[in-house]
C-alpha cells in the first residue's frame, strides 16, 4: 500500500511541476503578494490631509499650527479662509479632516476655558476615528504645554456623511463593490476555458461567429447577471442594513455596468489565457486579492507607500467605491461621477482589447 500511495504521490508531484502555468501561479504572485500586502493592509494612518480654519489669526493659534506642522502624521496643511471652503474640501476628499480654531481662542486658553472643533470625512470611518485620535492628542498636548495644571480644553468632533459613525454605512458599501467584482470575474474567467476543457471550443471557432462576437456572447449574461446580484446586494443595504442612498439611481447604475464592464474585460482575458477552469479560477484570484487591498477598501490609498500608489489606478474597484460611497453617503453630482467613471471605462476598454488579442491568437 505504501509503495501504490507514494506512487501516486510521485505522479502527482510530476503533474504539477510539467504544468508550468499553474506552477507558476501558486509560487511566483504569492510571493509578491507577501511584499504588496505588507505595505498596502496597513491600518495606521500616517499621511493625514489636513486643513485649518484659523478665526483667531493670534499667536497663540500660530503655535497650535505649528504643532500640527511639526507633527509626522500630517502629511498636507492646507489654510482655509472662508467658512464655505471646508465643505468642498472635505466633499472632495482633498482633506480628512479641519481643524477649526474660534475667535478668542487666545484669551479662552489663558482662563483654561479654550475649545477647538474638529470635522472628520465619516465616509472613511475607521481612518476617521484614529485620525480624531490623533489630531486630538496634538491638541491636549499642546493644552498641557500651556496649562500644565488643567485640562478644561474642549473638542467638539462632527464626522460629516456618517454622524454616527455607523460600520454598515462604510462597509456595505464597499462589499457592493467587491462581491459583485468577484461574481463578474469568476463567470467570465471561466468562460472560455470551461469550453477549451469540455472539448466544445473547437465547435464554437468553426461557427459562422468572429472571435468579437465570441467575447461579446460571453459577456453579456455574466454582465446580465452580475447586474442583478447587485440589484439584491442594493436591496439588502437600503433595507435589512438601513444604509441611506442620498444619490441617483441612474449615476449608481452607469457606474455599475461600466465596473462590471472593465471587471469582465479582465475575467475575458484572464480566461482566453487559461487552458483550464483550474488555471483560470488562480488567475482570477491572483487579480481579485491584489485588486481589493489596492483599492483603498480596508484601508486608505493616502497611508500607503508612495511607490505603490500609482499602482492603486490600475484596479477598477479604486474608482468604483469612491463612486458608490458618493452616491449612497452624499449625492454627488454626474461631474464628480464621471471623473470615476470615465477611468474604469478606459481601463475596460484596454482590458477586452488585450483579450481580443490573446482569444483571435489562441483561436488561430
């Protein structure tokens, strides 16, 4: 028995190492993915944006600045000189947090009686409870330098978009995108290959069909029914998780066809490289992990090194939850949504080219 079962052993390790791809697919990217993820799943927050509204104009309230400029968490201080400027910064995401010093501030200091309001991006509220953390520290200290012997400071902190700092409105959101990133990508990455596999490939090439309407018949019902898994996934948000849609149906829904589009392009080439389901489900997941941390899901593109963030705009799902979030938290406007949409389109319409490219190759 022992001699069958090594045996046995032994052929399989000999399948494995002559299949080159799926060697190459279990070895190589989860070694880089090791590095990538160290960096980029990182829930410290380092690089904070970070305007200041100073009403006070004291030397007093030039010093509490001069803390926050000196401090290594903040990465960008930006002066604010008009009340109307901090929601557009924060709508933007220009900055995650304002800082806004009253008048008297000063005076209020010296009878140990001095408050300072601090306004938070709540659409990012796990970075926004530890930057409140941090920037709320500064401020203490900076209290305790001047009155050692109290602590009366007071710091009003307003999170705008989600006021209560509810999880479901941060993380529905974000799962809207990735659990129908991950259906569309499965059921187009197995496409091809499941037909190479069944042996029904070859019926298909000497149809009266050309290689793009090929890929076009293989996309439509994964877009078909990715489209409608996020249709209950939108149900369940607004009504078992209560999660407000303060946007337009129409600019959530462009959104979500041209995502799935760009994600589907990508399953599609993905698939026509793939001579198995097997080496097409790696290939998926080998994209789909990478894809997830990169997009700023668990934690933000700002606090990642700056030599990965120009590879935060190769992934679709980057510009879709900046989208999503948008729509759902604060009714964005179309300019603002085709400044996302326009990005995933582009990165579609690459992807199904490079797909021709390798399906009209393959198919010769």
């Amino acid at each position: 028995m022992i001699g069958r079962l090594f045996a046995l052993i032994r052929k399989e390790a000999l399948a494995i190492k002559n299949d080159k791809k799926s060697l190459f697919v279990v070895i190589v990217p989860p070694l880089i993915q090791v590095l990538m993820f160290s960096f980029a799943a990182t829930l410290e927050v380092k690089h904070i944006d970070l305007a200041i509204f100073d009403q006070d104009g004291t030397h007093t309230s030039q010093e509490l600045i001069q803390a926050f400029k000196g401090s290594p968490y903040v990465q960008t201080l930006l002066r604010v000189h008009h009340q109307d400027e901090i929601s557009e910064l924060i709508n933007t995401q220009k900055v995650l947090a304002v800082l806004v010093i009253p008048s008297g501030f000063g005076k209020e200091l010296l009878s140990a009686k001095a408050n300072v309001q601090l306004l938070l991006d709540g659409r990012r509220s796990n970075t926004a409870q530890i930057t409140e953390g941090y920037l709320s520290s500064i401020v203490q200290t900076f209290f305790l330098s001047k009155q050692p012997t109290s602590s009366a400071v007071s710091i009003q902190t307003r999170f705008f978009f989600n006021p209560n700092l509810s999880n479901f409105w941060w993380i529905v959101p974000n799962l809207f995108g990735t659990i129908t990133m991950v259906v569309a990508m499965l059921l187009t990455a197995l496409s091809i290959a499941r037909e190479r596999e069944l042996g029904t490939f070859d019926q298909i090439l000497v149809s009266p069909l050309r290689p793009f309407e090929i890929l076009i018949g293989k996309l439509v019902p994964a877009l078909l029914i990715s489209i409608t898994e996020s249709l209950l996934i939108l149900l369940a948000a607004l009504y078992l998780f209560g999660v407000p849609l303060m946007g337009s149906l129409t600019i959530l829904y462009t959104g979500v066809i041209v995502f799935l589009f760009s994600i589907s392009g990508i399953g599609l080439f993905i698939s026509a490289i793939s001579n198995t389901q097997q080496q097409a489900i790696l290939g998926s997941f080998v994209f789909l992990l990478p894809s997830i941390l990169l997009s700023g899901f668990a934690t933000p593109v700002e606090n990642m090194p700056s030599w990965l963030q120009p590879l935060t705009a190769l992934t679709p799902l980057k510009y879709y939850l900046v989208l999503i979030k948008g729509v759902f938290l604060k009714d964005i406007s179309w300019a603002i949504a085709w400044s996302q949409i326009v990005p995933m389109f582009c990165l579609g319409v690459i992807a199904m080219s490079i797909a021709m490219i390798f399906f009209h190759r393959r198919s010769r």
